[in-house]
C-alpha cells in the first residue's frame, strides 16, 4: 500500500510542483519533478520519512528549469526518468 498522502511541494520561483510517491510497506519512493533548487529539501524529506529514493521523474522536459533529477543521481546514485516520447534525455525512457 502506498504511504499516507505526502506533502505536495512547492518551488516559488519557477512555479513547479514536486510530489514524492512512496510504498508503505517497502519504503520505497519515486520523486517527481524535483527542482535543482530544493534537492536538499526534498533530501532531507525522504530522511526524515525513511523513504528510500529509487527513481527521479519528470512529466516532461522543463525547459523553464533545471531539474533536480541529475543533483539527485549525484547525490544517491538514483536514476533519471522521462517519456521517451519526450525526446527527453534520462537514464531510462518511459512507455505507456
């Protein structure tokens, strides 16, 4: 089951809304559209949870920002996700 329903956060200067999804039983989390700005905030969350990050998603490719995909792969060795028909580039393209 999935954890209780987690905080929706938000970074003010670009506008954009990051979600952290987690499964209560394992632990395991995936975080969807991290800013570069708030990987310490969104580091300190899943600590602070005892969530284990498995996966940095974005919905498409940000071009009003830097996303805080690549901060997170640095940080925890956690790969970067997107559509592939995003032409995105990611460590695994998405499909239906």
């Amino acid at each position: 089951g999935l954890t209780p329903p987690l905080p929706q956060l938000f970074e003010a200067s670009s506008c954009t809304y990051t979600y952290v999804v987690a499964d209560a039983r394992s632990r395991d989390a995936v975080i969807i559209d991290p800013v570069l700005e708030t990987v310490p905030r969104d580091l300190r969350l899943l600590r602070e949870l005892g969530l284990t990050l498995r996966y940095a998603a974005n919905t498409h490719c940000h071009a009003d920002h830097v996303t805080g995909s690549g901060a997170l792969r640095r940080a925890l060795g956690v790969p970067s996700a997107i559509s592939g028909a995003s032409g995105a580039r990611a460590d695994l393209l998405l499909g239906e």
